[in-house]
C-alpha cells in the first residue's frame, strides 16, 4: 500500500503542482493526489477530493496568494484539519501569512530557497514513506506470529482431558 500525499493548491500555481507531482510520486510507494490529474472526467469532483484529503497520509498545502483567494483551498484545510491530518504547508510568495487554524504549525518557506526547500520536501516524503512502508512490514510480521501463537495454542486439547475408562 502506498504513502499518500495530498495536495492542495491554486489552479494558478499548476507548474508547481506538475513537478511536485512529478518528482514525488513512485508507483507501489508514493501515490500524489492533486485534483487537476488525479479525478477523472465523470468523477464527482468534492466527494473524490474530500475521500483523498480523509485518506491520504500527509496533506502538502502549496501556500500562495493565488491558493488563498481560492475556493477550494482553505476548505481543504478545513477537511485535512478536522481528520487530524499532517499538514505541511510550502510557502511560495513572501509576505502571505499562513491561514489561522493552521498558523501554529512552523511551514517551509520555499520562496527564500527554490532548490532547497524542494529537495527537503523530495527526502521528508520519501523518508515518511519509507518509515510507513517499515510500520507496515513490522505490523505484517507481527500479525503473523500473533495468528501462528493463536493456531498453535488450539493444537490437540486432548491431553487436557482426563479421560476414565469405564470398569465393566
């Protein structure tokens, strides 16, 4: 099962999108939600962005003037917000504060270091999606022993039993 990311974003900050799209994914490990690629003509288009932001395992808000006059935007941090959601918000312009509810948590200001800030972004993801991937293994393994211990435990119960033969 794949770590995955959703992001949030402004339809004007698209370039952006594409390459962290791009960049991020890695199929059967990273899987990137961003609405524009991701739902499919025919797809109702809140209820699938709404069933991405509940599922995914960390919501990346691309931060922009443009992302914060959007609709769209700042009622998915609302969602991503109200599921407990990691959220990692990637300031893109200088001077555009970070919304109230989400003001505490300390954002990566990739307008002072493209490259940077970007290339932190690519090892905190896979770094993430690695220790998930581990978690999972571990989670695996120990389901199995835990099932091996119980199917053993039942074995034969028979010499539990005291059996007495009947004296005829």
């Amino acid at each position: 099962m794949a770590y995955n990311v959703f992001i949030s974003y402004s339809t004007k900050n698209l370039p952006i999108v594409q390459w962290a799209r791009n960049t991020l994914t890695q199929p059967n490990h990273i899987a990137v939600f961003a609405a524009e690629y991701s739902v499919q003509p025919r797809q109702v288009l809140n209820a699938t962005i709404e069933r991405a932001i509940r599922s995914c395992d960390l919501f990346i808000l691309l931060w922009s003037h443009d992302a914060r006059a959007s609709d769209y935007v700042p009622q998915e941090i609302g969602i991503a917000k109200g599921c407990n959601k990691i959220i990692l918000p990637v300031v893109m312009e200088a001077g555009v504060k970070v919304p109230g509810f989400i003001s505490d948590l300390k954002y990566l200001p990739a307008h002072k270091d493209w490259d940077g800030s970007f290339k932190w972004l690519t090892n905190f993801v896979r770094s993430n999606a690695n220790n998930l991937a581990k978690k999972k293994i571990l989670g695996g393994v120990a389901m199995a022993v835990l099932a091996g211990i119980a199917l053993f435990s039942q074995g034969d119960d028979e010499d539990d039993y005291d059996y007495k033969e009947d004296d005829e």
